[in-house]
C-alpha cells in the first residue's frame, strides 16, 4: 500500500532530520514541517479513492464501455425512476445500495435485480461515523449488508463501494477478510449538491471517455432530469453503458 511506503520515509526523513540538524536551531520547525506533509498526504489519501492511498480501487476500466453506478439507494421515491429510464433505453447499470434500505425496501432491489442490473455493498449503515469503526465494527457493518442483499435476491454480492469514497487502513483488513472488490470512479458527478441538470450533464460529459465509471446517485432528483440527455450523449459518441462486473470481465 502506498500508505506504508509514505509511512517508512516519513519515519526514515525524522530520523535523519533528526542525525544531520541535531544541533540546529531550527530542528523542531523542521521535524513540524516534516510531520505536517505526512499528515496532509495521509488526509488526501483517506479522502481520495483514486489514488489507492489505503487498498486498491477499481478507479477505471481497460474497456471502450462505460459505467453507470448509483449509490446510496434504494428510494421509493426516485429509484424507481431510474429504473424506467434505464429500462426505456435498454441499459444495465450497477447500483451500490445501503444495507438499511434495502432491507426497508426489498421490492426495490427485486426489481433492481429483475431488471438484470448488478447489485454491490455500500455498507448496511452508511454511518457519518463509519470511518472510525473498529476493524470488526466494520466488517460486520458490511457483512450485515451483504446479506440482506443476499437474502432478498439469492446472489451474493462482490463489489462495494467505500460510503464517501473514504478509506483507511481498516479498509484493507475488510477487503482481505470478506474478499469484496473495492469500486471507486473515474468521474465524480456532485450530484446530490448539483441542482441544475445543464450544468451536471457538463460536468459529466466534459470527462467522459472510454473506460470511464461515473458516481451518481438514484436519490438524486437532478439525476433523474439528466439521465436521459446522458444516456443520448453516450449513443451519440458509441460509449456502450454497461454495469461493472461486466467491464472486468474483459
């Protein structure tokens, strides 16, 4: 990981700073800014999925296809929008859902499911908190989700998504122990704080390429009033749209 090598010269740049300035000064405000750097690299890749700072993420893809994905459902109120519009345009998606709403909504994942899209773990409680849990804590947080995915459509999930695209090394222990693939994404589309779908479907086709996963969400109403001028965008341009599991595969 890229967390222990920054680690070990952090660890080997004190002791050095400390052998060649011992006598110095300014020593402290050296070993300060030292330890200031390592902090601000651990935070950006706690808070940066793509540069697989704690594990390993599947940030993009090798294909000539693209990737659809939407977290945090399901909602009664919008998925089932999605759903529709993905269903009109003949599209399969991947929808990374909250263990605790599909458990209140399993109609919701039965028709995700029916409608022949791929299913991952967004972890059962998606709590502001999560990053703190205990390795343990963790892992039955996220196990709890899979089977209450499991148990609603008979298939294990293998693909999970890091609730806010946050990680630390608690991750990597969760990863090896449930063997689940971390997702990440190429494009990330702000759109749950996004209000105007002109500007979010700029913001997405701007980046959009090959290969390219992008991070929506199915409890976006702008989303919703999007999807379609997207959805247009990716035939007109011949990005395939195809869900995840599918991408790797190639």
């Amino acid at each position: 990981m890229k967390h222990k090598i920054v680690t070990i010269v952090f660890i080997l740049a004190l002791i050095l700073t400390g052998i060649l300035y011992y006598n110095h000064a300014n020593l402290i405000i050296i070993l300060t800014i030292i330890l200031v750097i390592y902090l601000a690299l651990t935070a950006l890749g706690s808070y940066q999925i793509k540069l697989n700072y704690y594990i390993t993420s599947l940030n993009k893809t090798n294909s000539d296809s693209i990737a659809l994905t939407f977290d945090d459902g399901p909602d009664p109120a919008t998925t089932p929008q999605i759903l529709e519009i993905l269903k009109l345009a003949n599209l399969k998606a991947t929808f990374f859902v909250i263990g605790k709403n599909a458990e209140k909504y399993p109609e919701l994942i039965k028709a995700i499911s029916a409608d022949g899209h791929t299913i991952g773990n967004h972890s059962y409680s998606h709590s502001a908190g999560i990053g703190l849990f205990s390795r343990q804590k963790l892992v039955n947080d996220v196990n709890q989700c899979t089977d209450t995915i499991e148990k609603v459509t008979g298939v294990k999930p293998v693909l999970f998504r890091p609730p806010f695209g946050v990680t630390n090394p608690r991750y990597a222990y969760l990863l090896q122990t449930t063997g689940l693939k971390s997702i990440g994404w190429s494009i990330r589309s702000y759109d749950t704080t996004i209000e105007n779908e002109k500007k979010l479907y700029n913001r997405i086709t701007s980046q959009l390429k090959a290969g390219s996963i992008v991070l929506l969400h199915d409890t976006s109403t702008t989303t919703i009033r999007m999807l379609p001028a997207l959805i247009n965008y990716c035939n007109q341009n011949n990005l395939p749209v195809k869900p995840i599991n599918e991408l790797t595969e190639q």
